[in-house]
C-alpha cells in the first residue's frame, strides 16, 4: 500500500504546482493586458532620443506603467553611465548636426 500512497501524494503535488503555474500565467497575461498598446513603441523613441546625448545600453533603460483606479503612471528609468561618456556622446551629437 505504501507505493500506492507515494503515486497519489506526487499527484496532489502536481495538481498544486500545475495550478500555481496557472496563477503565474493568468497574472502575466492580466498585467500586460492592461498595458497601453503604444508603450513599446514609446520605450523605442524614448531610448533613441536618449542615445542622442548619452551612450547607454538598451537594459540601461526601464519602462514600467502602473495602472490605479484613478490614476495611470508611467515611470521612466535610466542608469547614465559617468559623466566622461555623456560628454563624448554629447560632442558626437553636435558634430552630427
């Protein structure tokens, strides 16, 4: 009876994990779900317009909007690297122009 009991106990545990996994997948897809349709694109422009002035990495730069029941927040993150790279980046702009 033991091996009976140690198949039904690995069951229930699969049941709960596969269920967990449910609960991660619906909250990913309500998340991105509520999420403007434009914000990649906006993340694209906004990441060319900083590259203009300042040399920084695509994973330097993080977009993240949250949504309330009165407000919508859009927050902007930018790591700027030191400010020897910024001036190089700057003068490379003004020369392009």
């Amino acid at each position: 009876m033991s091996l009976l009991d140690y198949f039904r106990s690995s069951k229930s545990k699969t049941a709960s994990v596969a269920k967990e996994r449910l609960q991660i997948l619906v909250a990913h897809e309500r998340y991105y779900r509520n999420k403007p349709s434009y914000l990649p694109q906006l993340q694209e422009e906004l990441m060319q317009v900083i590259r203009k002035y300042v040399e920084v990495d695509q994973d330097a730069i993080s977009v993240k909007f949250e949504q309330d029941d009165n407000q919508e927040t859009l927050e902007l993150n930018i790591v700027l690297p030191d400010a020897q790279h910024t001036r190089n980046a700057a003068t490379e702009a003004g020369n392009a122009l």
